[in-house]
C-alpha cells in the first residue's frame, strides 16, 4: 500500500489536485477538512465541538483527526493506497501516522508538498470565497490566521520529510494542468 501526503499551505492546490492523484494512482483520497465540514454539516457532536475552531481558522485537537484516519484506513478496501490531503498538520500527528502505518507493516511512501507564496493564498482563497461559500473563507482575519497557523505549526514538518527522506516539494504557481503535471512526474 502506498501512503502518500498531500502537503501545502491553504489554498495551495490540495484539493483540487487529488482527485486527478487518486484516479491516476488508485488512492483513497482523504481531506480531514472535508471530513470535519461533512460532520459539521451533519449537525454531529464532533462538528459542533470542531465548527468554532474552524471557523476561527485554529486547527482542530490531533486525536479528533488521527481518530478519523484510522477510521479510514480500517474501512477502505480495494485501493493501492491513500492520498492524505492535509494531515498530518503538527508534528504530533505525523508521528500518529507513522505509528499507524507501521502497525498494518507499511511505511509512508512520500510527503508531495505543493509551494505558494502567502500572496497567491490570499488571492485563491478570495476567489474560491466567491464560488463556495466556505465559512472560514469569509473573512480575511481567519485567512489570516490559517495561515499562520499553517507556518506555526505545519511548516516544521517539511524538515520532518526531509530528515526522513521523504520530501518532494513541486512549485504550486502555474496553471492547474501545468501542476499535475510536476507532481505526476515525481509521483511516477
Ligand atoms: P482544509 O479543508 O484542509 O483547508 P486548508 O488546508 O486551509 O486548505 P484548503 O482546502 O483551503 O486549500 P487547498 O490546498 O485544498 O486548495 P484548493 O485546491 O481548494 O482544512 C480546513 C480546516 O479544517 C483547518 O483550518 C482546520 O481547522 C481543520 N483541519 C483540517 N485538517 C486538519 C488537521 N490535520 N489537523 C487539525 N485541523 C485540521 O484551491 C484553492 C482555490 O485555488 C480553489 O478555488 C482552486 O480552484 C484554486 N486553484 C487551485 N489550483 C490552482 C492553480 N494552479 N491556478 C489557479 N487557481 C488554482
Ligand atoms: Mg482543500
């Protein structure tokens, strides 16, 4: 089984690159951010404990989405793998995810980080607030403070795929198909 990250800062291309990742692969494609707006919307008690977090831009406990990890991995059968789209977020939860693949014998296979300057975050995830209607796209402050939380608390883990040896960092600036097509060149 492959287990592959899909790292980047908000807005960097995550989502709409995996879909095309996960056909051409054979993946499981897991977004924890979809799976906490799904029990949100849901009206669970997981999402309404997560909703005030993510609305204000604050990642949510490492448990709560280690827990939904492993669920996944428990329950998907008859893929080649799973493509991680924004977890691990914190250190913590990388060490979560190393544990758990080593518990089914495998390792992750590698930490495919899509790059983008802070300006360009603003700019694509002010676009897509027109589009979508994210909550935690609404206002600038929250964007804001994704993304220093992005740069607090994610970005150490690029040292951490790179001690590992695991970390393929592609340029997420150019048009969509141009990315795809940097990070199947170094997914093949
Ligand atoms: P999550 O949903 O993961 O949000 P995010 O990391 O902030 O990333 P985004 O989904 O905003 O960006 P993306 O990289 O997917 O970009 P997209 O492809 O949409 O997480 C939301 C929240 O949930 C977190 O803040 C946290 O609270 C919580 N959470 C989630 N995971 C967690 C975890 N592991 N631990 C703790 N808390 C967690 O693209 C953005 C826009 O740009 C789109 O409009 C798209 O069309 C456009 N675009 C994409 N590529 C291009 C391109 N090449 N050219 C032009 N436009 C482009
Ligand atoms: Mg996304």
């Amino acid at each position: 089984m492959k287990y592959y990250v899909l790292f980047g800062p908000p807005g960097a291309g995550k989502g709409t690159q995996a879909g095309a990742m996960a056909e051409r692969f054979h993946l499981c494609h897991i977004s924890t951010g979809e799976l906490l707006r799904s029990e949100i919307a849901a009206g669970t008690p997981l999402g309404m404990e997560a909703k005030a977090l993510i609305d204000a831009g604050n990642l949510v406990p490492d448990e709560v989405v280690e827990g939904m990890i492993e669920a996944k991995f428990d329950s998907v059968k008859g893929v080649d793998g799973f493509l991680l789209d924004g977890f691990p977020r914190t250190v913590a939860q990388a060490d979560a995810l190393k544990d758990m693949v080593a518990r089914r014998g495998e390792s992750v296979t590698a930490c495919v980080s899509l790059m983008i300057p802070d300006a360009l975050v603003h700019e694509r995830i002010a676009h897509r607030a027109q589009l979508e209607g994210r909550a935690d796209d609404a206002r600038d402050e929250v964007v804001s403070n994704r993304i220093q939380n992005y740069h607090s608390k994610t970005e150490p883990l690029i040292a951490y795929y790179k001690a590992a040896g695991l970390y393929c960092e592609i340029d997420g600036v150019g048009t969509i198909d141009e990315v795809r097509e940097r990070i199947f060149k170094v997914m093949a």
